[in-house]
C-alpha cells in the first residue's frame, strides 16, 4: 500500500516484532481523524495551534443561550473540520445539548451531566458516497461516550 491509513494510536511493538502497524480504510480513517479533532483542544497540537475545536473551552462556559452555545461549538467543528480534514466535502453538522444521567464506576451515585450529540454528514471527496458520523460526549468534565 502506497499511503496506508494507520490505526492511531501507533503500536510500534508490532514493528518491533516484524509485523506491520495496523491500517484501517478510508472510512475509519476519516471517522478517526473526526473523534482526534473533537477531542483534542485548540493549541494542544504542537505544530497547529489551529488543531482542534472549541468545546473545551466551552465545556466550563455558563450556558446561557443553549443555542447561541450550540451554533458557537457547531461553527467550530465545522470551521476545523473543513481546515484539517480535506477528504470531506459538503459538510454539514447538527447537534444538540442534553441532561442525561451518568453513572461511573468510581462514583456511588449517578450524576446528572450534560451530553453533546454530534451527528457529521457530508460526502467522501475521493469516491463521492456519503459519509455519517456521531457520537456523543459528556461535558464538565469532558468524555467520551
């Protein structure tokens, strides 16, 4: 493979061993980059401080207006998402805010958190399909669902 998509995070034990890193294909390498970009903070990247999106910055942001705080993350990851992921056209994002309870196992009760679901739709530049991605993120502090 001339350009292989790789599976993050890196397993160079794999390469140590003699076997090759794992590759993944044009979807799940596009839905990878999408989960790094939501999840990873502007200036968190060393060589683009652009690198990212808003939401951690507005995670701990008073909500005053849900959907002023909704349009603000949506103009963000889309703004990023169009910057750093360039095999996507034709994006478009909806999402929204919600209450939903949460348990973990290193609480003894549930808390009350608030829950981001994110839904990309767009098209594939190189084959023309379409492409979704979601996923849902809890907020105060920030996770993964």
């Amino acid at each position: 493979m001339a350009n292989p998509l790789l599976k993050l995070p890196l397993n160079l034990s794999r390469v140590l061993e003699g076997n090759e890193l794992t590759t993944l294909d044009l979807q799940d390498s596009i839905m990878q980059s999408l989960r790094l970009i939501l999840t990873t903070r502007f200036g968190e990247h060393k060589y683009d401080l652009s690198y990212g999106c808003e939401i951690w910055d507005l995670d701990f942001e008073l909500i005053v207006s849900e959907s002023m705080w909704e349009e603000k993350l949506r103009m963000s990851i889309l703004s990023s998402i169009r910057a750093h992921e360039k095999r996507l056209a034709n994006i478009s994002i909806d999402l929204s805010i919600s209450e939903v309870p949460f348990s973990h196992y290193s609480h003894r009760n549930a808390q009350i958190k608030k829950q981001v679901d994110i839904v990309i739709k767009s098209l594939i530049v190189k084959t023309g399909e379409p492409f979704v991605f979601q996923t849902k993120l809890f907020l105060s502090p920030l996770t993964v669902a």
